[in-house]
C-alpha cells in the first residue's frame, strides 16, 4: 500500500504515448488533467475493476465537498472513457495493416480520487473508518492487469510509427506493407480522432496554486494551530496536517501499524474538533472563485473542449 496525504494522478491531456510495453495516456500538466463532466464513482460492468472514485466524497469530514475549481476537472471515469476510446480505434487502425492489436485493460488500478483536487486527502486525511482500517495509507486496490501484449518490431512501428516502445526512440520508416504509416502510429490517428491535442495545465496549475496560498491566511494557520495544539495533547508534536503521516515510520513494509492507526484517528479526531477541514475549504474555495474570474474565458474554453473529446470518445464506444 501507498501511505500519502495527498496524491495527483496522471493527466488526462491526449497526448499518446508507449510506456513499458503497454499504452497510456498521460497529460500535458505536472499535476494532472481537466475536464467537465461529473462521472465516477462506479467501475463499467464486466470489467472486474474495484470502484472509480466518487466525484464527490462520499463520507467522512470531507463529505459532499467539492471545490470550485473541480467542474474544470475530467474525473477519472470519464479519462478512462477517452482511453478506452482512443484502444478501440488504434485497434481498428491496425486491422488495416493485417495486425489484432489487443489494448491494455483500463482502469484495475483507479486513483485514490477522482481528479486532481484529491479532496479526501486535500488537508491531510479525512475519512475516520478508512483511517481505522488503513491509517495512513490508501489501501489495497489495485488489481494485476493481465500481461501486455508482446508485439513484433513491425507491430511496434505501426502502432507507434517509432521502432521501439521506448521514450525518445526513432522514428520508424513511413511505410509497412507498401501502406503509409500515419504520424505517430495507429495511436497518433486514434488520438487525432477523439480530437485535438489538450492543454489541460490550467486548472491543475491554479489549484495547486490555491493550495499553497490558502495555507498563509490567518483563519487557516488559526485552524492549523489550534489542530496542533490538539494533537499535542494527544502526545503528538506536529506542525501541519500535510505532516501528520510522517509521525510513525513505515515499519511494516508498506501495511497500516496500530501506532499509525492510532495517529490517524487522532489526526481526524483534532480536526473535527477545530472544524479545519470545513475552514481551510472555505478559504481556497474563495481562492478559487477568484481564480476562475480572472481566468474565465481559456477556462470556459477548456471546459469545452474536453466535454468535446469526452462526447466523440462515447460515441466511439457506443454509448450515449
């Protein structure tokens, strides 16, 4: 298991890549994607993957928050979608070069939150009967996907139009079988056809940004204060919630102590006490709302455009 207070996931930009033997989709920004749609919260039927993370939280303190900038944010059910979406066509591009290409299966190993904002673990740790089970830590959820499928080198250049599946590896020659080689692969074309290449930076970049502002306002550090003071007298000298993880070592190799799950508890139990979950949600969601006036237009213009891909990508699979 992972043991973090707060966890990015990748982004959900189309840009295509090839990374170990198996494709992805990752994102143009350093803190993941955006989008527009509030999907989540249950895997598609039929593919034995654990539950996608609700939109909103469910349960515990941070229940039923959701942070202003969080509707410029593509949830993860709706990135698997796209993903989904850009295998399909990728695979009927290489049928054309007389190859089965079959993808790898998508979304076995869900984020611990549904977009960027991670809101469960946004102010350190939040959910009380998680934090029984996992302390710290995020629990076990991941699945082992089934092994990729190995591809010849020709399948590689036309799939990729390079000659390896490797980041930096040469381009591969424009032809196979007397038939041009579209840019990039049959995964260059599939990506091209959900539609055009996204900056989802944006609204990553301003809500990290929020975070690290909101921590200077004084009703913030008064609630950080008084929570530490909590946690003092529980026997714990901590400065910060972002810090609280930090108090007991990873002793067991990656599974929850009782030492941590005490300290979890504690954690949650100082901030229900000093309402700081509730107060540092208000101060960056007023962050937010003036991020988003000073940014209205390229964020309205994201918006679209990911509701754009996330609609060509359903039609592509069918569904409505």
């Amino acid at each position: 298991m992972t043991r973090t207070w707060w966890a990015a996931r990748p982004g959900t930009a189309l840009v295509a890549v090839v990374t170990g033997g198996t494709l992805a989709l990752v994102g143009c920004s350093p803190h993941g994607g955006s989008g527009a749609s509030a999907a989540g919260g249950a895997a598609p039927s039929g593919t034995g993957a654990p539950a996608w993370p609700a939109a909103v939280p469910a349960s515990g303190l941070a229940k039923g928050l959701a942070l202003p900038m969080e509707s410029y944010m593509e949830p993860y059910a709706d990135t698997v979608v796209v993903q989904q979406a850009v295998d399909r066509l990728a695979a009927q591009c290489m049928k054309r070069y007389g190859y089965d290409y079959t993808a790898p299966v998508r979304g076995l190993t869900p984020p611990p939150s549904s977009d960027d904002s991670n809101m469960t673990r946004r102010y350190g740790i939040t959910d009380q009967d998680l934090a029984a089970r996992f302390g710290y830590f995020l629990g076990d959820s991941e699945q082992t996907p089934p092994p990729a499928q190995r591809l010849t080198s020709a399948e590689t250049a036309v799939l990729t139009g390079r000659l390896a599946i490797a980041r930096g590896a040469a381009k591969a020659p424009t032809k196979a079988g007397g038939k041009t080689i579209p840019e990039d692969g049959c995964v260059g074309e599939a990506t091209r056809r959900i539609g055009p290449r996204i900056d989802a930076s944006l609204a990553s970049r301003l809500d990290y940004e929020s975070l690290r502002r909101s921590q200077s306002d004084p009703r913030v550090l008064a609630a950080v204060d008084a929570w530490s003071r909590c946690m003092k007298a529980k026997g714990y000298t901590v400065d910060s919630p972002l810090n609280a993880a930090k108090l007991t070592p990873d002793t067991d190799h990656g599974q929850a102590t009782r030492a941590d799950i005490t300290t979890a508890l504690a954690d949650i139990a100082c901030k229900r006490s000093t309402g700081l979950v509730k107060t540092w949600f208000t101060v960056e969601s007023a962050l937010q709302r003036r991020q988003i006036e000073q940014n209205q237009l390229p964020l309205t213009q994201l918006k679209q455009q990911i509701a754009s891909e996330v609609k060509a990508a359903t039609t592509v699979l069918g569904r409505k």
